[in-house]
C-alpha cells in the first residue's frame, strides 16, 4: 500500500464555517480527501457531517472557508458543477429514475449514440461491461430500476459515477440495507477503486466497516473536526469517545420510577424482511430505550406497534388486550400515541392551528352532537399550552411558525389531549434545541410518573442513557442486548448497535 | 471478528409474481384489443374491408397528431397524477386554431401565412399553460382546465359559433389526395409516428424527458433544467394542436364548432397507451396502439349500428380500469 | 425555523384584499357604465339566476377541495338528479318521491366516486374525470342524443312552482334553499367534527392517518356531499327550466372551481372557506351579468371569465408557492 502522506490531495476543504442565524452548524472544519485513499467520516446525528457533504456537493453555501480541488480553488459549487470537477455523490436516498432502465439510469446525459439515434445497444452494452468490470454482476439489461433490489441500485449509482471517470466518490450511508454478503462485495469495489488511484469518501455509523476499510477517519463532534486518525492504529473505542459529547450529562432530569404492570408486551413479533421474534415489554411508568441502526429493523418495528404495518407472526398486547392492530385507527383507540419521526409528514399539520392539531386525535371530547365546542377546545387546549410551555402567541397561531422543540410540545399534547396511555417516540428530539429538549425530558418523566409506558426510540445514544430504565439493542432485526439503567455508557450502546459487541441479552423476568 | 450473517435480506418486491402480473396485463391488453377486432370483423358488414381499415387509418390521423402531443406533455409531467402533467386544453387550442386558419383563409391571408398563424395560435397557448405551469406552480389540470375555458371562448369570438368555409387545392390535396395508394393524410400520420418514435425514443432529448417525469429530483441532480423541459411539452403540445387543426380544416373543408369534444378521445388514447408499455408509461407505440384501437372502436359501433353514444361512455370507463389495474400492477415505490 | 420576511406577508396581505377590492371595484363600474345594472329588477335576476344554482354547486366544491382533492364530475351529479327528478314526474310520481330520487341519484354519482377514490385508489382527479365522461354518455344515450325532456304541461307545474316559483316573505325559495345551505357546509365545515377532519386531510393527510381519523370513510362523505349538493341544484334548475336538458351542468365545473380558488384569496393560509367562495360565487355572477349588459357577447364572456379564474389561481398557486 502506497504511503498515505505521499499520496497528493484531490479535495482540500479548510477552515468551513457555517451558521443558519444563531445556529452554529459548522465551526473551521477542515476534511482533506488523498488520492487513491477511502476516507471515512464519522460524527453523531447533528456532529456537521451532512452539513459539510452538502458544501461540498454544491447544495449548500458555506459561511466561510475555501475549497480546493485538485489544488485549484473552486467556489460557488453547484452540483453540476462538482461532478464535472470528478467529485460524484452516491446519496442516500437513491436519486434514480425508477422507469429507467440500467443502461439509460448509468448514462442519463451521456448517451452514446450513432449520428442522431441515440444507441441503446451501445448503451445496454457498455453498462453491462461496467457493471461486469467493477462489480462482477450480470444484470438483464432491460431490467428498470424499480425492480431491482436496494443494494443493486446503489451499484447501479456507483456505475454511473464511475461512467463519468469519477476520481472522487463520496458515499452516504452505502450500507444501510445491505446484507453481509453484498456489503462485502461493495467494500471489495472500493478498494480495487482506491488502488487506482480513485479517492473514496465513506461516511457510515457503522464502526466496523470503518475499521475494517478505511485508511483514515475523520471525526466530527458539535459541528467542529476533533481529529484525524488512521483507523488500523486507533482502537473503535478511542474514535467513538472521540464522537460522543460529554458535556451533556446535566440534560436529564432524575425521576424516581414507580414500575406497574405490563402495558405493551409484544411476542414473538416477526416481519419478514425486517425482524425476527422480536420480544419486549414496557411496563406502566417506565421508560424503555430501543435503538438501532438504519436497516435493522426497528423502524418497522415501530410502526407495527402502531399498526401501519401488519406483522407477519407474533401478538402485541396493550393493557392485557390483543387490539386488533390494522390501522392507525385502532392503535389509537387502544390509547396508543405515536410520535413519528417525520413530524412534517405524520406528527403535526404544519398548516393547522396550535388548537387545531392538539384536539384532533381526541375531537370526541370536545364536541356535544358533533359540533366542536370551541370554548371547551380553549380551556383544554390553553391548559395544555401552559402546563407544556408551549412558546406561542395564542392557540390559532398555526404551528408552522413555531420553533421545531415546541411543535414537539404540540404533538405531546396531542396525545395527552387523548390520555393515551402508551407512547412509542421515533427520534423525540430530533431538530429540537437544548432547552426545549430539557422540557421534554422532564414531560416524559411526568408522563411516566402518573403511569403511562413509554417506548422510546432513538439513535442519540446520550438520551437513551439519560434517561430510559432500559434500553434494547436491535441489530439486524434482532434484540441483541438489553442494557439496564446505569449499566451502560454511550460507547458501548454505540458498539452493540454497530455488531462490534456479542450479542449478549438479560434474561427477561 | 467474525460476524455470522444473520442480517434479514433487504426486501425484495416480489419480484416474480408482480412480473407475471404485469406481463398478464399486456398480453391481456393486446389480446383485447385482437378480440375486439375480430369480433367486429366476424360481425360487422365492410369492417374487414381495405378501404374501411384505410379510412380508419386516415381518420385517426388527426386523433393520434394529438395524442402525441398529449402523450409527450404526460411523459413530462410524470406518472404522479396528483401533481403530474396533463393538458385539458388541448382540444380547445385546436379549435382555437382551425378558428384562426379558416378566418385568415377566408380573409384572404396567403396559405403558408394562414398555416403559420394557427401553429403560432397553438403554441402561444401552450406557452400560457407552461407559463401557468412552471412558473405560477399552478396544478396542471387547473391550470389547463382555466387555459381550456379561454381558448374555447376565444374560438367562439372568432367564429361566432358558426361554421367558416374554406378551400384550396392544398387543402383539397391533403384531404383526397394519395401517393403510392395511400391517402396524404394516412401519410401524414405514419411520417409524423416515425418522427415522434424517434423523437421520443431514439433521441437523447427524449431519453431525458423521461427522467424528468420519471423522478424530477434525480433529473435535477443530473443537471437537467426541469423546468425547460416541461415548458417545452406544453408548447409541443400547442403545437400538435395547431398541426392537427390544418387537417381537420382539410377534412371538414371547413372550421366548425364542436372540436372541443375530441378531449376524452384524446385523453382515452394517451392514457390507454400505458398499458402497453412494459413500464406503464405512455410510450409513441402505445400511443399509436391505442390512437387505431379507439379508431377502430367507433368504427365498429357505427358499422355495427351501435349509437355512438356508448364510445365515450366506453371510453370512460376503460380509462378507469387501465388507471386501476396499472396502479396496481406498478410496484409501490417506497 | 420562521419562514416569515417582510415582503412575503405584505404581498400576501395585499393579495387578501385585492380581490375584495377588485369585487367592489367591478361593482362600482358597472353601476356606472352598464345601463340598468343597479335596478332591482336586474339585482333580482342577478342573484336568482347567476347566482343560486353555481353557489350550490360551489359550496359542494368547496368541501371537496378543502379535503385536497377535486371533483370533476359535479356537473353530472347536477345532470343526474335533474334527469331522475324529470323522467320520475314524467311517469307520474308524486313531487316528494320525484325529488327524493333526483337526490338518490346524485347520491349514487357520488358514491361511484367515493368508491374510485378511496377503493380503489385512484386519484380524485382521473376517478371524477372517468365519471365525467360516463355520465355524459349516459345522458346522451338515455336522451337519444341530448334530447331535453320537457315538461310544460299544467300537471306539472305543481312541483315545479314550488321548487322554483315559490316565495316566502318576498324572496324567491331557491335563495332561501341556498342560504339555508351555504349555513349548513359553513357549520359543517368550520364548526363541526367533520369539518376539521376534512381541513386535517387537506392540510396534511398523513397526519390526519396518524392521529386516527378514518380517512376512507370521511373521504367518501366528502364527495357523496358534494354530489348530493349539485343535485339539489340539479332540481332546482330542471324547476326553473321545467325540464331537463342533458348536459347543463358541464357549464358550472369552471365556476365552481374558479368560485371556490377565489374564495381562497381572503384567507392568509389560502384555505377554501364557505364565505369566500359565496363571494367567489358573487364576483363571477357581477361580472357575467355586467358584462351581458355593457354589450360583451356571450363568448367574451367566456373568455373574461377565464381569464380571471386564470389570475386567480395565479394568486393563490404563485404567493403560497414563494411562502412556503
């Protein structure tokens, strides 16, 4: 392996600052990416790693800080742009066409072509030669793009880059989704791709793909590079302290825990695909911690609880009761809340009223022969602003002007308007600033206190330590660990989360 | 470390039992289409006839120039149909532009001029709609329904509800004439299929049209300017229609009243299409599949002494079920 | 994060108010210029003919596109009931069962739709237009061709005097049915349970799922409603008429649209409103009416219509877009 420190840079970008008004995403961060190298990236949610791949890709403008490509300045990046510089982006969500077919998705703006016919033998040709070549993988090439599997279309994007000579790949997230087996393939890809010469940049929360890949590892905390490593010489352990904040530890409130009976058992719950026999309860008052990565299956897992998806096998008993779980609709009236990652989407109608989107999981309360009582709506809905603090002006002022922590509050409230009496939380506190974070906490513990069982799922680790009674690890659709409260840290739930641990799971009393 | 590979497959669709489904579709579709054919050869008096299939070939020629030009505004907009491309205005503009064609004839306006003007009418109202479009962001089908209400009044001001009389040997050439046996305006159909197969299929700009309606981010971050695009659709489209309004004038030797009723045999035709199409997308072959097809149909009701009150009906209601059994047929994105 | 700026609201505002102003403003002109416009006898008129039966309708779009959806086929739900109301007196039917099987059958067109939609999941668009195009061949192939059915004989005149001729305290009873409407989706839209549930699908209807409102069952209510109001417009027409002409109700699809985008316009968050669209519903009717009397043929008409719902959706479409 040629000497890192010889190998020229191709993407230098120093001294990257970014703000969004009071917001400090980015702080004088410096990435250089060598030539012939794979570069990982690694940080916790909201660490800047995003923030900084998107300066790079041309959709977002950095505050301050230069570029350089190939030695060259460059500024005022577009997408267009960057590839034409030879810096390709393999996003996350796939951006392909999903009526295209293989040979039209890798060479969309480059067609080979004959005089003015576009030559789609050329084309099929060519691309089976490329998926040949990089991938070993033979591929109908009539097939579209929507009936291939995940894991092709990620290759079918990295063909494309490398259609168009990329000398830079920078992958997001490549192997959520992926089983052993292709992962290996892929990694075996990017390291034929590194020896020519090609640079990869890897970003992934995965630890031990980072380790077993990548020569050199950038770590991101708080919006800031708190260091460079090799990952050959510094131990997993060392890189994740490396990501984890310390600072926080004030952040939870401390709650005595009065455990009652089994509100949400599930047994047993399988869903091919994506779990299997998956086991666990929450008892009243109780605060259960679940987490795992993209593509583990706890997503589904979820929304199997809440009946937006049906499972396969298994039963899940709310309060004793067997609901029959088909639908949203019967979730909530088993008094099960959701508060769902998307909030845009699913949690709160950003074009409703505060009083709109508080009372209308629970319209029955306000309404006498099926008028709503807007008076009644007011003492309940300003009760409910007030004990929450929720910052707004007035109750009609319509949630799409409040801050992300109080639409939060917005959404809590809506389910409290309901009394639900189980709350299962996708990422509660994602794009929330600290202190309406701490005011959530503290409602969570209330919650628990007067008896409700709460599931809370979320990958920022900190939280999960801070605040849950227990936490389950889910890894590759199953519960491999259970953490009790105080017997687990940050790195290692990180560790179980990424498969760098044995399984190792408490018996279940 | 050795890591056992329990990881649960990533979720495959199904993949075989929805191919099946989808190849059961086509060959459902075509065999439809065959059946019918036969059914109205086996009973209807003169539909196996040559000159019968020529005239049909013929009549649809005006019917697939704008069927083409809706089916292209579709490809563009996408198979998102909330949000996705349609032009409501379509029949309209091409009364819209006969009005104009036959007035500037009949005021002594030059041919190639008066021609020139009703291409120009149809693509300056299909510039309002991409303007309406792309840039006010206004829904296709409202905007296009508002642009469909001005142009129909604008033809009714032009015509004064009544029938304009035109003809000249060019006309009258386009209308009866043949070349090799076969009618110009068959001709015209088969020169302008081949053009548009090309155009749409063989071209990279076509190619790119369809990623554009096929999944308009990707095609951002591609590079492609979206909007330039869509915008040219709508104007094709006008186009189409101006095109289409030089025939029927030809045809009817005369503009009248009442082209605005070709919109559901339009809009049946481009729909339609999809379900030949391996991908259900409207394609230029399925287009033309289903241009005869619709042809063929109202052909054999009257041959056969059905009121012609049942083709839209029929038409209608196909509509529906090709919507119905292609979404869900067509593998849920996720 | 705020997405409010300075500019943004102002224009917003701005566009609150023009089409108040612009309301006020063709009231103001045709008063002047157009002979004849302020006299009673042409207000009356006005309101009983322009007016009642495209605000019914509107009002029944009104719901439809507050649940986020579109109903294309309103015209055929109006088609219908006249057609069922007419041929059911033409066989000798009591006025009561006549009127009760108008309604039946709107009911039914917006069932079909109901189903479409929410069954088989097709778009409201494409399920409405597929409606659309049947309906119109049902008409004409039930009317050989578009033939109206009239019915001037004195036997009928009964039913259809006190549909359509009929006062009470001096105002005809079409405008009383229409108010008494316009009050009831007003209550059923902004005050009643199912009103927010509808506003909740229009706004955001994932989370209107997620928070375990019924959404099949509400969406279906939405379009029955809308067509069972096009229907009470449907007879009160074919009452007026005395008769039923096929395919009337094709002309109203527009209006109502452009009645309802208009009533938009009043509201900051560009939400449908039972108020805005009854003055959508009244702009449109003052501009055909003072149009028709400062000497604008038929067609221009129609063109100036267009054109207006055309700058009207602009607005709605082209300010929201830029908040957002």
């Amino acid at each position: 392996m040629p000497d890192p420190s010889a190998r020229r840079p191709v993407v230098e970008m120093r001294g990257i600052s970014k703000t969004y008004g009071p917001v400090k995403a980015l702080t004088d961060a410096d990435l250089t990416i060598h030539e012939g190298s794979i570069h990982g990236l690694v940080g916790a949610n909201g660490a800047g790693k995003s923030t900084i791949i998107k300066i790079l890709a041309g959709i977002v403008r950095p505050t301050a800080g230069t570029i350089l490509v190939n030695g060259k300045e460059v500024t005022h990046l577009t997408p267009s742009s960057v590839e034409q510089l030879g810096v390709h982006f393999i996003h996350q969500d796939r951006l392909l066409v999903p009526t295209a077919t293989i040979g039209e998705a890798i060479f969309l703006r480059h067609e080979p072509r004959i005089g003015p016919f576009v030559n789609h033998r050329a084309m099929n040709r060519q691309a089976d030669e490329l998926l040949k070549r990089y991938f070993d993988l033979t591929l109908p090439p009539g097939k579209l793009v929507r009936e291939l599997t995940t894991a092709q279309q990620k290759i079918v994007q990295i063909t494309r880059a490398l259609a168009q000579k990329a000398r830079v790949l920078v992958l997001d997230e490549p192997t959520a989704a992926l089983v052993k087996r292709e992962v290996d393939s892929l990694f075996g890809v990017l390291r034929r791709l590194r020896d020519d010469g090609i640079a990869v940049v890897f970003i992934s929360h995965y630890m031990s793909e980072i380790e077993e890949l990548c020569d050199a590892v950038t770590v991101m905390r708080n919006g800031t590079v708190v260091g460079v490593v090799d990952p050959r010489e510094t131990p997993i352990d060392r890189i994740v302290a490396m990501m984890i904040n310390r600072d926080m530890a004030e952040m939870y409130p401390p709650r005595k825990a009065t455990i009652g009976a089994p509100m949400l058992e599930v047994g047993g719950l399988t869903l091919e695909g994506a779990f299997r026999d998956i086991s666990l309860d929450v008892r009243a008052g109780e605060i259960v911690g679940l987490t795992g990565l993209l593509g583990s299956g706890v997503k589904e897992l979820v929304q199997c609880l809440f009946g937006l998806k049906a499972p396969d096998s298994g039963t899940i008993r709310i309060e004793g009761e067997v609901p029959p779980l088909r639908s949203p609709i019967h979730a909530v009236s088993a008094r099960v809340a959701m508060l769902p990652e998307d909030r845009r989407a699913h949690g709160v109608a950003m074009g409703l009223s505060v009083a709109e989107n508080i009372s209308l999981a629970s319209l029955g309360r306000y309404a006498r022969s099926g008028l709503v009582s807007r008076r009644r709506e007011a003492e309940v809905v300003d009760g409910l602003i007030r004990e929450l603090s929720i910052k707004t002006p007035n109750r009609t002022n319509l949630v799409r002007n409040l801050s992300g922590g109080n639409q939060q509050k917005v959404a809590i409230a809506k389910w409290l308007s309901c009394q639900s009496r189980v709350y299962i939380l996708d990422e509660p506190t994602v794009a929330v600033d600290v202190g309406a974070k701490v005011e959530i906490y503290t409602l969570l513990n209330r919650l628990a206190a007067e008896g409700a069982a709460i599931l809370l799922m979320s990958s920022e680790l900190e939280e999960l330590v801070g605040m849950c009674d227990r936490t389950l690890v889910i890894y590759r659709g199953e519960v491999t660990h259970e953490f009790a409260r105080g017997g687990v840290d940050t790195d290692q739930l990180l560790a179980a989360a990424s498969g760098a641990q044995p399984a190792r799971r408490k018996e279940m009393a | 470390m050795t890591m056992t590979d329990t990881a649960p497959r990533a979720a495959r669709s199904g993949l075989t039992r929805k191919n099946l489904g989808a190849w059961a579709i086509r060959l459902g579709a075509l065999a439809m289409f065959a059946a019918i054919l036969i059914y109205f050869a086996a009973t209807a008096r003169g539909f196996a006839n040559p000159y019968n299939i020529m005239n049909v070939v013929e009549q649809s020629a005006i019917l697939g120039l704008l069927a083409f030009g809706m089916s292209v505004v579709l490809i563009g907009g996408g198979s998102e149909v909330q949000t996705g491309g349609i032009d409501l205005s379509l029949a309209a503009n091409t009364g819209l532009c006969a009005a104009v064609f036959a007035n500037c004839m009949q005021a002594g306006v030059p041919e190639a001029a008066a021609i020139a003007a009703a291409l120009v009418t149809g693509m300056v109202i299909g510039l309002l709609n991409a303007l309406a479009v792309v840039r006010l962001h206004i829904l296709p089908l409202l905007a296009t329904l508002a642009v469909m209400n001005i142009a129909a009044g604008l033809e009714l001001t032009v015509t004064q509800n009544t029938v304009i009389s035109v003809s000249s040997p060019f006309l009258m050439g386009l209308a009866m004439g043949s070349f090799l046996g076969i009618s110009s305006l068959a001709w015209v159909f088969i020169v302008f299929s081949a053009l548009m197969v090309w155009g749409v299929h063989f071209s990279r700009t076509g190619l790119r049209l369809y990623a554009v309606g096929g999944h308009r981010e990707a095609a951002r971050a591609s590079g492609l300017n979206v909007g330039r695009y869509v915008t040219g659709t709508y104007v094709f489209a006008g186009l189409c229609a101006g095109l289409a309004s030089v025939l029927i004038v030809a045809r009817l030797s005369s503009s009248t009243p009442g082209t605005g009723q070709l919109l559901l045999s339009v809009l049946a035709a481009s729909l339609l299409g999809t379900v030949f199409s391996r991908r259900f997308i409207p394609t230029m072959g399925g287009t033309i599949l289903s241009v005869l097809f619709i042809g063929f149909l109202a052909n054999g009701f009257q041959l056969s002494g059905v009121s012609s009150y049942w083709v839209n009906g029929v038409q209608g209601a196909l509509i529906l079920l090709v919507v119905a059994v292609t979404s869900f047929a067509r593998p849920s994105e996720g | 994060m705020t997405t409010s700026t300075m500019p943004c609201l102002n224009t917003e505002h701005l566009a609150n108010y023009a089409v108040l102003g612009a309301f006020l403003a063709i009231l103001i002109y045709f008063s002047v210029a157009a002979p004849g416009f302020l006299s009673a006898d042409n207000l009356f008129n006005l309101v009983v003919n322009n007016v009642v039966l495209l605000a019914i309708v509107a009002l029944g779009m009104t719901i439809v596109i507050s649940s986020g959806g579109i109903d294309l086929s309103v015209g055929i739900s109006l088609d219908m009931a006249a057609m069922v109301f007419v041929m059911l007196l033409a066989a000798g039917m009591s006025g009561g069962i006549s009127v009760a099987g108008g309604i039946a059958a709107a009911g039914v067109v917006g069932m079909l739709n109901a189903i479409l939609i929410t069954r088989l999941r097709i778009s409201p668009f494409l399920a409405t237009l597929g409606i659309l195009f049947i309906g119109q061949s049902v008409q004409r192939l039930a009317t050989q061709g578009g033939q109206p059915i009239y019915l001037t004989r004195a036997e009928y005149a009964g039913t259809f005097n006190a549909i359509a001729r009929s006062t009470f305290l001096g105002i005809p009873t079409p405008v009383w049915v229409m108010a008494a409407l316009a009050i009831a989706v007003w209550v059923l839209l902004h005050r009643s349970v199912f009103g927010r549930y509808v506003r909740a699908l229009g706004a955001q209807p994932g989370v209107a799922w997620y928070s375990g409102i019924r959404v099949p069952r509400n969406t279906a209510m939405v379009y029955i409603l809308c067509a069972v109001l096009c229907g009470v417009s449907g007879i009160i027409l074919s009452s007026t008429v005395r008769s039923y002409v096929p395919l009337s109700g094709d002309g109203y699809l527009l209006d109502a649209i452009g009645a309802t985008f208009i009533g938009t316009t009043l509201s900051a968050e560009r939400r449908p409103s039972v108020i805005g669209t009854i003055m959508g519903v009244l702009l449109l009717g003052v501009m055909r009416n003072g149009l028709l009397l400062i000497g604008w043929n038929f067609y221009w008409q129609q063109v100036g219509i267009g054109v207006l719902v055309f700058a009207v959706l602009a607005i709605s479409f082209g300010l929201k877009g830029r908040a957002d």
